[in-house]
C-alpha cells in the first residue's frame, strides 16, 4: 500500500479466487458492461469502501465537534442537570 497516496488497499497483493453467490440476471446484466468481471467488482468494492470510510470519518469528526462543544458548554456553565438532581447526591457532594 502507498502511504498518502488515497489507496485503501493494496492493489499489488495477490489475488485470490473466493466463492460467491450472484443473481445470475444480475452477472448477466454486468457481463454487458465488462469481459473482466472480476476486476470490475474488485473497483465497485474499492469505491464502495473508499465511500463507506469517509462517511465514517465525516460521522466521528462530527460526534467529536459535538462532544468538544459539550465538554466547552460544561466548562462554561456546569452540568445542565446539576440543579435537577441535587436531591440524588450525597450531603457533602458539591456541583
């Protein structure tokens, strides 16, 4: 794999042959498309990972700005539930 490039995988590695259930309509349909059946599915995969992890990266970089924006509001201002549960913590506990 090139580090930097984009690449998420290695497409120098070897390749192997794996078993696979299709809907023959649907092979016949692709057939159409490609004398290579085998790499056109190996590029579909590739770009359906390469899609799958940059909506991964765009859900956790958002949950982290939620999180900072949390972690910033309750510096600022406390706990949001501090002056609802009072009666839950022990005396001698403060906010």
């Amino acid at each position: 794999m090139h580090i930097g490039t984009g690449q998420i995988y290695d497409p120098s590695a070897p390749k192997s042959r794996i078993n696979m259930t299709l809907n023959e309509d649907l092979v016949r349909v692709a057939r159409g498309y490609t004398d290579n059946l085998s790499d056109y599915v190996e590029k579909l995969l590739a770009a359906a990972i390469a899609e799958e992890r940059r909506k991964r990266l765009a859900d956790q970089e958002h949950w982290d700005r939620v999180c900072a924006s949390w972690a910033e509001f309750h510096e600022k201002h406390g706990c949001v539930a501090d002056e609802y549960n009072a009666d839950f913590r022990p005396g001698d506990a403060t906010p």
